[in-house]
C-alpha cells in the first residue's frame, strides 16, 4: 500500500479532484469511477410509469409547548420526497405521523404501510450483521437483486460476521439503510438522516442507492436530510417546514425541487448553483454578483445544465 500527498489546491479545485477521482498533476486515479450529482442519469429513471397515488389529509400533532400543521398532500410510487426546514420545526414528527402515530384527531390517523429507518441507532441485536438481516429481512436478504443493488454498493459484505454491538456509527448507518430498504410489503419508506455518520464518499454511493432502489421497487420515500448535497441528488419533490422552531411550524404539500429550494432557501437568504463540472450545488458568496443576480430574479437555487 501507498499513498500520495499532493501540493494544496484551491477549494474548488481541490473538491472537484476529490469526486473525480483523478489527481492531474500525479497522473493517479484512487476511484474506479467519478462521483457526480446529475440530477437524472439514464433516460430508463425518466420513463417509469408513476401509477399509484396517494394522499394524506390536513393534520395537526400538538407535543408539549410545540405544534405541527400538516397541509393536505399527495404523492405516487417511484418518487423521492425530501423534507426541508430548520431543526425543530417537526420533520421527525412528520414522519412519524405517516408511520401511524396518533395526530390531535383521531380520525386523521394514517393507516399506511410503512418501513422506517429512526433517526438514531442503538444496537441491542446480540449477535453478527448476517443474523440481523437474515431475522429481520430475509426474503430481500436471499434476492440476488437486492444483494447487487442494495447490499454490495453499501458494502456489508466485510462486516457481515461483525457483532452488531460493536459496528461503528457509519457501520452502522450503512446497516439501519439496507434494513429499511429490505422491508418488504410496504408502500412507504421513511428514512430520517440518512447520511448520518458516513463519509462524503460513502454519502453519495448511499443517495445512488436509495434512488436506483425507490425507482425500481415503485414505492415511495419521504427523506429528511440536513446534507445539502444528499438532499437535492435524491429529491424529486420536497416539503418545506416554515415556522419558529420548538413553538409552531407548517409543512407545506409537496412541491417541485426548484420552487421548494427557492422557498426554503429564500428564507435563509442564501443563493446556490450547480458546478459545471460534476454538478455539485454550491453557494455563492454572500453580496457577491452571482449572489445578488439570483436574488433580484428570485432564483435562489439553479439546475444549470
């Protein structure tokens, strides 16, 4: 084994080498392939037939001094719907009403069948990774198209005889990830922070696979995501949450990537675009001319081509 230390590069430079897995000036690759953010990757992800629909009524969920209006929403298979707000404005809460908790009426309970992966981890299962997902998942555990599309990219295979007690925090993300997604019978996957303790590299091979997953089974995920990159790879629509954190807040219907990133973003007075490069989104310097362009037209967040 070797390494290579390179001189330093600027950050944009330097980031852009990093996804592409190539450094110039060594004439060194250390990836096998590019990591790029395009939004669609293959005309076959643009054609699949979105048949099913589904719908969730108006709901309010009171706890403590904190309330959560839910407005009216539909969405249908094969889609990815990323919720976007401050911390403690009820994304958790959100989720957690799709999964079947209680709103303050009764008679708004969702009966949907759903898969979650809870926002944290704790590892209690006494005994190896390959007993865990053979218990919990094993008909998608024995498919050999789970095994290539879900279990190998995410890379279990070198901590399947682990003790789950003992896996790290990103072992274990990568774990929770193929446990949700392996559930079968269910309409819904609810994933909460996804990309928690794993690396840069290993974010993006999990926002593929989530993605290549929902298209493919025809089902439907709600993400919620604070990792600005994950979230507008994996997003078809999102759901802003507006209010004042911890007192009352509101998640809006679900809506466009481009008009739901204008709303949030605008609300933080930050302005974003697309590197040309590998798409990577990323924001601009506050009062500078790009900054300010985009303000004026109210174009807070661009799909460059």
């Amino acid at each position: 084994m070797y390494g290579v230390v390179t001189m330093p590069y600027s950050v944009r430079e330097g980031i852009n080498i990093f996804l592409d897995g190539f450094i110039p000036t060594e004439n060194l690759r250390f990836r096998e392939e590019s990591l790029s953010f395009k939004m669609v990757e293959t005309a076959e992800e643009v054609l699949i037939d979105k048949t099913r629909h589904y719908s969730y009524p108006s709901m309010t969920k009171t706890l403590g001094d904190f309330k959560l209006t839910v407005q009216e929403g539909s969405f249908t298979d094969s889609e990815i719907i990323v919720m976007l707000g401050e911390n403690g404005t009820g994304k958790t809460t959100f989720v957690r009403l799709l999964a079947g908790d209680t709103p303050d009426v009764e008679t708004d309970k969702q009966n949907l069948s759903v898969s979650l992966k809870p926002q944290t981890i704790s590892p209690k299962f006494p005994g190896s990774v390959r007993m865990l997902l053979l218990k919990r998942i094993k008909q998608s555990f024995m498919h050999a198209q789970f095994q290539t599309d879900v279990i190998k990219p995410m890379k279990l295979e070198a901590i399947m005889d682990q003790d789950v007690k003992t896996l790290s925090g990103g072992e274990l993300q990568r774990v929770a990830i193929v446990l949700a997604l392996g559930m079968t019978n269910v309409s819904v996957y609810l994933l909460d922070e996804p990309s928690s303790f794993l690396d840069s590299e290993q974010r993006i091979i999990a926002s593929k696979v989530i993605k290549r997953f929902i298209l493919h089974a025809k089902k439907t995920a709600f993400v919620i995501e604070h990792d600005f990159i994950m979230a507008t790879y994996l997003a078809d629509r999102v759901i802003v949450f507006e209010g004042q954190p911890s007192i009352s807040a509101t998640a809006t219907p679900p809506q466009s990537l481009v008009t739901g990133m204008n709303k949030f973003l605008a609300s933080l007075e930050i302005t974003f675009r697309r590197d040309p490069t590998n798409y990577r989104p990323r924001v601009n310097k506050r009062h500078s001319v790009k900054d300010r362009e985009q303000k004026a037209s109210g174009n807070y967040f661009f799909l460059e081509d």
